[in-house]
C-alpha cells in the first residue's frame, strides 16, 4: 500500500494530466472550426452586413405615395378579350366491309 502522500500527487497528476488534454482538445477543436468554413468563398463576400441606420425621409416619401390601381384589376372580373376554347367533335368512323 503506497502512503498517503504518494496516493494524492498521483491523484494530482492524474488531475492535472485530464484537465491539459481537456483544454488542448477544445482549442483544437475550436480551431478547427475556424479554419473549416462551411460559407464559400463566393458566398462570403455576398455577405454584406445591414446598415442600422435607416433613411428616414425616403422612408415618410413613400408612405406618402399615392396608390395606383392596375385597370385589369378594376372591375374585378376576367378581361373580355380572353380566348374561349371550343370543342368540335371528330368525324366518326366507320369500319367498311
């Protein structure tokens, strides 16, 4: 039986060894996702941060537009000129003797 003195520095080291694998193997990861980007490269300067400042004048403009309505949209039917489809029935045949 090792003494008491022994058993708690091998406890420590134990402690100690665990908790550097631990951080080294989170830096390592982290790093990892750093330097893998799912974004391409094309994507990534697509990317363009919205501006927090709003215009404000542009913005009381067009609240104060007027509103035009379409004319087809106006009498709220179907326009006169849209095409009708007929049927003709086809000749019947009938097989000669």
């Amino acid at each position: 039986m090792k003494p008491r003195a022994a058993q708690q520095k091998d406890i420590l080291f134990l402690l100690i060894s665990t908790f550097i694998i631990v951080v080294a193997w989170i830096g390592f990861n982290l790093y990892h996702k750093m330097v893998t980007s799912t974004i391409t490269p094309d994507l990534q300067m697509q990317i363009v941060p919205i501006d927090p400042r709003f215009d404000t004048v542009t913005i009381e403009r067009l609240k104060k537009r007027i509103s035009v309505t379409p004319i087809d949209t106006l009498s709220g039917t179907a326009s006169p000129s849209a095409p009708s489809v007929t049927v003709s029935p086809s000749p019947s045949s009938s097989p000669t003797p």
